[in-house]
C-alpha cells in the first residue's frame, strides 16, 4: 500500500495533463495508474505509422459494440488506446478545437464552458499561440501534390477556404497536426514526460484498476491488479478518473457507483444510485468513398516497394517525406443546410487503401477517398459492465441514427460529398467508383448506404457527462461526481454534448481547465 496526494486513473490525453499540472508543487505526490504499457514505438513515432498502431491488440483494445440496428445490424471495431499516451499515441493527429456553439451549449449547464473561456485554455496549451506544450504543426510542404486539388474543388463548388481550421469559420483547409519535427506529438511527450522528469509522479504501467475504494461516501483510494499480484494506493485529496468514454463509467460501475439495476443485476453493492453513469454516450461517424485516379497520389510511392523504401531512407534522414504527414491531409466544417449552420466536417486523403489484417493494403493504382462526418449527432447510446469481472469489456450500444434528425444529416453529408465530386477538377481526376458509386445515389441510396458501411471516427463521448441536475448528469461543472466526495472525471466522457470535430485537443483543454479547478478546491 502507498499514500499519494492523487491518484490518476488512466495515462491518456486527460491523464497525462492532470500529472503535469497537479505536480507542478514539488511538495505533491501524484500517482498514475496506466493499463497499458510503454510508447517508445517506431510506428507510434512516424506519423504515417497511425496506420499500423490504431488497431494494434498491444497498443489497443477492441471495444466492439453489440450489433447496431441504425447501422444494418453491424459490429464495428472500437479499438481504444491501451498504453502511455492512450488515444493520443495512436490516433490520426488532427488538431481540431471544436467550434464556439460547441461550448456554449456545454455552459448552458455547466457554467464556465463557454466558448471565451475555454479559447484562452487552448491558447495556453498551444505551443504556436503561447509557448505551450501542444505541438501543433502546419505539414503543408510535406502533403502530397494531388492535395492541391481537393483546394481547387472547394473553390470552384463556392465553398470557402480556410487558413486555420481552428479559426470557427467555414470551409476546407490543411489539416494542423499534432506533430513535431517529423515525429508524434503525444499527451505523453507533451505533459507526461516533463511530469516525471520534475519528480514528484509515479506512473505505473500495466496496472489494471480493479475498482475506486469508497468509504462514508468518498473515494479513499484504488484497488489495482499489477503483475498477478492485487496492490492498493490511497489518496490524501482526490482519485480522478480518467480512463475514456468507454471504461470510466465501467471503472465507477464496478466500485459501485451507476444505475441501481445494473450494478445489482451484477452482485455490486450500489455506493451511489447514480443513473446517468455510462448513458449519453456519443460519437461520431463519417461514410468514405473511394476514387480511381488519372494523376498520380501517394499510392505510386506507398503502393510499390521502392517507393516505400525510398520513402523510408528519407524519413530516417530528414524526419520528412511521405510518412512525415498523417494521413488526413486536407478537409475542414461545411454548412450542409440552408440555415448556415456548420454541421459536418469533411476529409480528402491523396491516397486510395483497404483495411487488413496486419495495416492497410495499399495498391500501386492512384486513388483518392472523400469522407463526411456528421458533426453534431443528437442520437444517445449507453455503456454498462457486462459482468462483475474488470477483465469484461462493457456492453456498448451506440444506437447510432437512432434520431430522425440524424439519419437526415447522414443524407445531406452524403450529398456534400456529391457537390465536391461534381467539381470540374475532381471529374478530371476521377477514372472510376471504387465501390459503391457515390454520383448514382439517391437520398434513400445515401441513407442506406451510410447504414451498411459508415464507420466510427473513434471519438466516443459523453458517458459521465456534465451538468448541474444528477438526474441527468454524472459531474457538476467541477467534475465532481454527484453525491460522491474526493472523486472527479476528467476525460471525454465528461463533454456533456460530443464536439464538432476532432475530440484529442478538446480531451486536453478539458483536463487542463480540470486541473486549475481540482488545485483550487485543495488550497
């Protein structure tokens, strides 16, 4: 048994922004409790490595849901990041800050979420507005040329462009990433690593949380399962929870916190009647189509063997080239209604690929894809322990397109891809539909199609989400668990609606405002 100041489940995006920031009094003792193991891998490093990382059973774990009625009936793989860093190691590196309506529809019922102030967290936390710790790099030079040609289309198609993508305006820009000097940028490099270095931090990986010890209604300390042996930490202050959407509510689940008929129809003894635990869960999902090219795109130089070696010997030597870029290069907020609200985000990668088994096969033929996202899904799933055990994943039930209003932005989505498509330059680049042709489809044919082969954007959200009435929330606007002393949740589960774009970077300015809360409740 060891005494900690606090304990920090999870070292993720949110994790890893706790450690730094509640140590930075030498005096604190911060313990961090990772599932998974270490990230000093070459394929987390090389941006392009995403590829291969994502699905990784080492790096990930497989969330799958049960079958999905909104989405014919389909399991889609949920891998979510199991090792230092979390999803931040191997997610797509987009640096998307979400748009203002997000976060004042957040402090709506968590005050001090509004958009005004949360800008000044992000530009505090960004290394190119302020000197912070957020790498955020413009990879322009090092995108492939037929990029240049999603640009030109929006242009022609009257879409706006966009120097900043992170400005909250309209239209379709280069993609900033989470990249530095050629290498990814994680929560780990950024937060973690200079936390450990200062001392004070303790991380301990491959430690499996068993369940939140709670006493007279606080959270006393953590029960955790470490190299086959079962260990204890206690916390003077706070436990904080930051293990993601889809095991927080788990993690409270099992210590006994959550809806009464799941926690009893699994033997756990009910801590706190919570009932909003592991419901609200939202994510996002976007719908691709693939094209054959007549100009040349990134798969003549990753489609061949030479090219991947070439490509290679000049990443090793320069920290540039192909595999120096993720793979989302161009894309950025559209208005898919006559209202102007910017309400789907789009996606054009210079490169044509399908899923396998070991990474993506790439061919040698040149290609591009064009993908939508739906920005704002209204459609709530739930999360909920499948067993008493913490080696059971939990039960996931997305219930995706459950909404009318949903299935219509699914449509109107499909139709900007359309719109784009019809472009003068992309009808020159374009030899043929590879797959479902997406200039043939109908409303109803959109509509269907995104049910058979939509796929999550791995940014599930909201299952411990805020607010001010525990009937409908799980954390105030503190993250302080309703009804339960010295326990936060600090991650996405948190967000009380899923943000328009990209979940990592609002994940981080979550944690970041977190922390300054959790150091003034403990003066």
């Amino acid at each position: 048994m060891a005494e900690y100041d606090y304990i920090i489940i999870g070292a993720g995006s949110a994790g890893c922004v706790l450690a730094e920031r509640l140590s930075a009094d030498p005096r604190t003792r911060v313990l961090v409790l990772e599932s998974g193991g270490s990230d000093a891998r070459f394929w987390i490093k090389v941006p392009l490595g995403y590829a291969f990382t994502h699905n990784d059973p080492q790096l990930t774990v497989d969330c799958k849901p049960q079958p999905d009625a909104g989405l014919a009936g389909r399991r889609i793989s949920w891998p979510r990041g199991r090792v230092v860093g979390g999803c931040s190691s191997v997610n797509a590196m987009s640096y998307m800050r979400g748009l203002a309506h997000d976060f004042d529809d957040w402090a709506a019922d968590a005050p001090g979420w509004d958009w005004s102030t949360v800008s000044g967290v992000y530009d505090s936390l960004e290394h190119h507005n302020g000197g912070g710790p957020v790498r955020v790099s413009d990879l322009s030079r090092h995108m492939h040329p037929f990029s240049d040609n999603f640009l030109s289309a929006a242009e022609e198609v009257d879409w706006p462009l966009s120097d900043n993508l992170n400005s909250g305006d309209a239209g379709l820009g280069r993609y900033q990433s989470t990249v530095w000097k050629g290498r990814r940028w994680s929560a780990a490099d950024a937060f973690l690593r200079p936390a450990l270095r200062r001392g004070g931090v303790r991380l301990e990986t491959r430690a499996h949380v068993q369940r939140i010890e709670i006493e007279d209604g606080a959270a006393r300390g953590v029960i955790y399962r470490q190299g086959g042996e079962i260990r204890r930490a206690t916390a003077r202050a706070e436990v904080i929870l930051s293990a993601g959407a889809v095991h927080s509510p788990q993690i409270l689940q099992l210590s006994g916190v959550g809806p009464s008929e799941v926690l009893q129809a699994q033997g756990i003894a009910v801590q706190n009647p919570l009932s909003e635990v592991g419901r609200g869960l939202q994510d996002h999902l976007s719908i691709t189509y693939s094209f054959a090219a007549h100009p040349k795109t990134l798969n003549n130089i990753l489609g061949r063997a030479f090219g991947r070696i070439k490509q290679g010997v000049q990443y090793l030597a320069t920290r540039g080239g192909a595999l120096s870029v993720p793979v989302n290069q161009v894309g950025g907020y559209i208005a898919s209604d006559d209202d102007g609200t910017l309400d789907t985000q789009i996606y054009c990668n210079p490169i044509v690929y399908s899923a396998g088994p070991k990474g993506p096969k790439v061919t040698a033929a040149p290609g591009y894809i064009l993908s939508a996202q739906p920005c704002r899904p209204v459609s709530r799933g739930t999360i909920q322990i499948a067993s008493p055990s913490p080696d059971d994943e939990p039960e996931i039930h997305p219930n995706s397109l459950d909404a009318e209003e949903d299935q219509r932005g699914a449509i109107r989505a499909g139709r900007l891809l359309q719109h784009l498509a019809q472009s003068d330059t992309l009808t020159r680049a374009r030899r043929d539909a590879i797959g479902p042709d997406l200039m043939a489809l109908d409303e109803a044919g959109l509509l269907q199609d995104f049910r058979e082969r939509a796929s999550t954007v791995y940014h599930p959200s909201c299952t411990c989400r805020m607010g001010s009435d525990p009937a409908r929330s799980v954390v105030d606007a503190r993250l302080r668990v309703h009804g339960t002393s010295r326990l936060r949740v600090v991650d996405a589960s948190a967000f009380p609606n899923i943000t328009s774009g990209n979940t990592n970077a609002p994940t981080m300015m979550l944690a970041a405002r977190a922390a300054a809360l959790i150091l003034e409740d403990n003066k």
